[in-house]
C-alpha cells in the first residue's frame, strides 16, 4: 500500500512538485509552446494535496509578482494572475497586505514604479518545505520528515535603511551559485524550474532551486 510522501496516510493521489499550476500551458507560454514536461509527481494523501489549492494559488502569485524573471514569468502574470485578481479580488487582496507603490532602482539603475507587499514568511516556508520534501522523495525515494530551513532572493525587504539586508542575502545566493555549479542540474522544463541537490551526509541536505530562470529558493533539511 503506497503511503503520502509526507506522512503516513495512505496515498489517494499524485501531487506535482512544484505544482503544475507554476508551468504555462500552450496558450500562456511566452514561446507558443507548453512547459508540462514530464512533470515531477510523488504520492499524496488528501491532506498534503487537495486541500492545499490555494497554497499553490499563493505561491504563484508570490513567484509571478517578484522582481526576477524571464518572458515566461510575464506572460504568467499578465495572462493569468491579472484575470484572476480580477475574478477573485477579495483572494488577492488577502494575498497583498501592506501594499503600497514603491520606486526600485533595477541593476541597470534605472527607477521605475512599482508596488511592495508583505509576505506571509509562515506560508511561504511551509510551502517551499513540502515542494523540498517532494523533491527529496522523488530524487532519493526516500521520506523527510524532520526538519528545514527557507531562503530566497525573491525576498527583499525595501524599507528604508534596510539595503544592508538585501545585499547580504544576494552575497549569500552569490556563494550558493558558486557552490553548487559543479553539480547535475535536474528538470525537464529549466526555463521554468530547475533543481540541484547537495547531499552531505544523511542528515542534512540542501536543495537549490530556480523558478523562470531568476527566483531562487535553497531549502537546508536538516
């Protein structure tokens, strides 16, 4: 009898990690052409899959309104999340508490307007730890129950005197890219997301991952 991936209820279905609502179909592709390769998908039970909708709701939004991107992650927003802000405005507010406009300087250092909101880092973290857990099922077949730890640099803080922070968490991404660029790289649709693992002993692993060629998460489990 095959058990959820992470925990052990019994399986009812296949949960894709991440989930498939992150890779454009035909028709929201910014190429013309779908990224649903081969999509990676681990047993579920009902708790783990189906009652968490809009968590993969949310992170969508939070990936698709980030600062790094390449023309996928456009066409995402612009075709998909603009309709559905508009269809469900009450969902997406709760999604953008604090909003407010906000100047940001890109790395070309030109200005441009655009708008900040506060991220709920309890979701946020638990979301990245069952795509991580998922991962980990599917590359080593086994189970992670214990343990992990979030980062991200689509998590910038543009409070004023907070730049020290920002560019603290790029030094650091900075070092990660380094060490993880003699490894395999994993994932059928890259442009959209790909995955390296680190496995240093059986107690602790790090998995990076990069979302539209731009947004990048490491998951420590530990």
């Amino acid at each position: 009898m095959e058990t959820c991936y992470l925990c052990e209820r019994v399986a009812v279905s296949k949960e894709h990690v991440p989930p498939k609502c992150l890779f454009p179909k035909d028709k929201l592709s910014s190429k013309g052409f779908g990224y649903r390769q081969n999509l990676i998908k681990v047993p579920s039970c009902d708790v783990h899959n189906s009652l968490k909708s809009k968590d993969d709701e949310y992170l969508l939004f939070l990936l698709v309104t980030g600062m790094y991107d390449n023309d996928n992650k456009e066409h995402l927003f612009t075709n998909k999340t603009l309709k559905a802000i508009n269809r469900k405005p009450h969902v997406y507010e709760s999604f953008m508490k604090d909003l407010k406009p906000t100047l940001v300087k890109n790395k070309l250092g030109n200005i441009y307007e655009t708008a900040t909101f506060t991220v709920d880092l309890e979701r946020f973290d638990n979301v990245f730890h069952h795509i991580a857990c998922g991962i980990y099922f599917h590359h080593l077949g086994e189970k992670w129950l214990k343990n992990s730890k979030v980062i991200s640099n689509a998590l910038i803080d543009l409070s004023e005197g907070n730049q020290a922070i920002n560019d603290e968490n790029e030094a650091v991404f900075a070092t990660l890219r380094e060490g993880f660029e003699t490894l395999p790289s994993y994932g059928d649709n890259p442009e959209i997301f790909k995955y390296k693992l680190y496995s240093k002993n059986t107690e602790k692993h790090l998995l990076h991952m990069t979302f539209y060629e731009g947004i990048e998460v490491t998951v420590l489990l530990f």
